[in-house]
C-alpha cells in the first residue's frame, strides 16, 4: 500500500490552503504595488532592513532572511539600488560579499507602505477570522515551520 496516499479531505484542504496562499499573495502584492509603487520583493527587502541593526545586512544574510537565492536576490538589489531604495557598500570584513545598507529613501518607502499595507492585513486576512480560529493558525503555522525546520536537518 502506497503510504503517500492522500484521503480525499486531506488532499482538498492542500489545494485549498494553497490556493488561499496564492490568492492573499496576489491581493496583498497588488496592494503594495498600487499604493506604495512596491513588489512584493521590495517590501520584502525593506522589512528586513528596516529591522536590522543599523539598517543594514550583508547580502548573505539578506538573503537567508528572506528565503532568496542569492543569485535572485543579486538582480533585484540592483534594480533596487536604481531606484535608491538601498545601496550597496563593501564588505569590510570579507571582500566576497557585500553590506546592503536601507537609504533615507528606502525608509520612506517603506513607511510610506506600511500603514496601508497593514491596514489590507487587517481587512484581508485578520477580520475574515474570529481570535479562537487567528490563535488556532497561529498555532499550525507554528507546527508546519517547525516540521519544516526538522525535516531539512
């Protein structure tokens, strides 16, 4: 007997989750890119280095923090750097890589997204849930990531 094999409810509440994920995904990136001129990468970028120390990452880093190629996460820097969103400085300490450090403009971008952005979480997502079904995903989340975490050691 195949030990892969899905129940018919199992396999609807995949496709279900997947396609939910999708579509948040395409209603939150649309958002971002009409009120704040931002990708969904871009905001991405910028969260991560508006919550750094000092506003700044080495790529690697960056990179793991996002969950990007590096190679990827390279072409969209530069498309970033443009746009003076962020700049990219040597690396003092290994000349291989590079510090991605948040530019002022950068910031106010990611200010200027923000509030909205938030304020779509909240009717999109948040306000479709009650708090015991908001605490019950929290906690699937949760149990899927770390499965996730043991399943690649």
């Amino acid at each position: 007997m195949n030990s892969y094999r899905l129940s018919a409810d199992e396999l609807a509440t995949w496709r279900s989750f997947i396609e939910v994920a999708s579509d948040l995904s395409t209603v939150f990136g649309a958002q971002l890119q009409k009120e704040a001129d931002l990708s969904p990468g871009d905001y991405a970028v910028l969260l991560a280095l508006s919550e750094a120390d000092e506003h700044h990452l080495r790529s690697s880093e960056l990179a793991a923090t996002i969950a990007w190629e590096r190679s990827r996460l390279s072409h969209h820097l530069a498309r970033m750097e443009k746009r003076d969103l962020l700049r990219r400085d040597e690396c003092l300490t290994d000349n291989r890589g590079a510090e991605i450090v948040l530019t002022e403009a950068g910031a106010e971008a990611f200010r200027r997204a923000s509030v909205p952005h938030l304020k779509a979480i909240k009717t999109t997502f948040v306000d479709a849930l009650t708090p015991a079904q908001l605490h019950d995903l929290a906690g699937i989340t949760a149990a899927l990531r770390d499965h996730l975490e043991n399943t690649r050691s």
